[in-house]
C-alpha cells in the first residue's frame, strides 16, 4: 500500500487516466477526491471506489472557474482532515487546426483548461500542503510540445504543455524548501476517450508514432502518477517524467 491514509485530489477524473489513478490510488489506501464535469460519470468512478472498500468523495465542476480549486481542498480537509497531494490530471485537445485557422476560442479555451487551471490549482494547493508540512504535486503534461511530439494541428495544446513543464520547473524550485515536491507526467499515448478509443485508425496511427508499436492503457499512466506521488519518488521534484513507449528518443 503506496498511499495508506494520504488525501489525494484527482482532477479529470470522470474517465481515461484520472479515472483510472482515483481506482488505483484509493486500492493502496489512498483517500480520493475526484472532480470533473461530467456529474454522471464521477459518481459512477466514486460508487465504484467505494464499492470496493475504497474512501471517496467527488464534488463536479469546471476548472474554468476559479473557485473549483478551493471547494476541492475544502472537501478534502473536512472530509478528511488532511491534504497530502495532488493529481492535477484535466486536459483537452481542442480542436486540431493549423494555427492559420485555429479561432482564438479554441486557442483560449485550451490554454485555459491545461495551463491557467493549474495556476490555480497550484495557488490553492500549495499553501495548504505548506502548512501541513510539505507534500506531492503532479500535473499531467504530455509527450505533445515536448522532444519529438512537434504534431500538425496541435499549437495549442503544445503551448499549453510546454507552458505546464515550464511553470512546473518554477514551482518546484520555489517550494523544495518547503517539503512540497511537484513534477510533470508526460504521457505518450494512451487509450482513453481523448485519444480516439473506439475509433481504430486513430489508434493505429498513434501506436505507430512509438518505438513500441502501441499505445499505454490508461493504467500503465495511474501507475507512473503513484510513483510520483508517493514516498518512492521523495527525490524527485521539477522532473518532466516521461512515460512513452520511447516516443522521445525514436529516430524516425
Ligand atoms: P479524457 O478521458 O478525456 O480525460 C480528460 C478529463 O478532464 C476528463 O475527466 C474530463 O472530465 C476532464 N476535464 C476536461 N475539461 C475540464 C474542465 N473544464 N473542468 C473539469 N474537468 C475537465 O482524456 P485522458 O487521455 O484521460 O486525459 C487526461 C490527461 O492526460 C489530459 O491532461 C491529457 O492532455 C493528458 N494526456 C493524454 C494522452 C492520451 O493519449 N490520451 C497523452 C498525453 C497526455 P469532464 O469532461 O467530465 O469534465
């Protein structure tokens, strides 16, 4: 058990990787605080949770608004007492269009919902994990707008992830000091919702781009977020860790 009595927020949790890191996390003891939009879906993840013994709450709702961070915290604290980490894991593709005709609106939109909402994410989180004597925060980047993941259409998610490595670097750096460790994950691709599960030829083209010929499942990714946020990783911070079938050192 990796995070026996640790309270861990996991955002994008309603399906694909954060709904696959809230199992795993509350199956080695963790408890879970999950948030996304989609009411339905989250509480579907949160009564499988707590079907299988795990401890859960979820609170749905956008992180587009600001307030989103603290109600989580909060739920986190009085729920639990505690706060020990964070899986900042929200993200969207928007849509695929070369920057000529991408609308300001999907830029926006994407910046937005990767990059502004960590911003926040980490201004609520890391004051709390100050006084509570340090802790482990992990914001989910991605191989796109790093190394050799320069793909057509994606200028926007690829800034937005850039920008996450970026602030994530800062943020480490800044509060080391204080016991809070934060690293980047970045995934190569995997099978969730985002990435075309269901369609076949999305997913061949993808597998293809990876050195090992397939993509990860969305379990494979929750398990290098446990390595993050427990105790195992406790020299790591400011790491952009890469999690990608060798995407970034392919040679073709
Ligand atoms: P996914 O299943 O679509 O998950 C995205 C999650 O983010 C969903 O739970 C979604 O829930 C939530 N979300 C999106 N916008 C939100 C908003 N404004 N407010 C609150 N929640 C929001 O896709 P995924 O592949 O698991 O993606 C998870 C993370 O991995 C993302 O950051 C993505 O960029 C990254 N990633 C994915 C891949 C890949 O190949 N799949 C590769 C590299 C990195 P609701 O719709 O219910 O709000």
């Amino acid at each position: 058990m990796e995070l026996t009595n640790k309270t861990i927020i996991v955002t994008g949790a309603s399906s694909g990787i954060g709904a696959a890191a809230a199992r795993l996390f509350a199956s080695e003891g963790a408890n879970v605080v999950l948030a996304a939009r989609r009411t339905d879906e989250l509480r579907s993840v949160a009564e499988d949770i707590a079907r299988s013994g795990g401890r859960v709450v979820w609170r749905s709702g956008d992180v587009l608004d600001e307030a989103y961070p603290a109600m989580l915290t909060e739920l986190a604290l009085q729920n639990f007492g505690s706060l020990h980490g964070a899986f900042n894991n929200v993200g969207v593709v928007g849509d695929m269009a070369a920057v000529p005709d991408m609308s300001i609106d999907n830029w926006n939109t994407v910046i937005a919902t990767n990059l502004t909402s960590a911003f926040w994410a980490a201004k609520t989180q890391v004051p709390i994990l100050k006084e509570q004597g340090g802790g482990s925060i992990v914001f989910t980047s991605s191989f796109v707008g790093f190394s050799n993941g320069g793909l057509p259409g994606m200028a926007a998610y690829a800034a937005s992830k850039a920008g996450l490595n970026g602030l994530v670097q800062s943020l480490a750096s800044e509060h080391a000091a204080d016991g809070i460790r934060i690293n980047a994950l970045l995934p190569g691709g995997t099978v969730t919702p985002a990435s075309g599960e269901g369609n076949p030829d999305a997913l061949n083209f993808i597998s293809g781009l990876h050195p090992m010929k397939r993509m990860a499942s969305a379990v494979e990714i929750a398990q290098a977020a446990l390595f993050l946020l427990s105790d195992r990783s406790q020299f790591m911070t400011g790491s952009p860790m890469i999690v990608d079938g060798g995407m970034s050192v392919r040679l073709l």
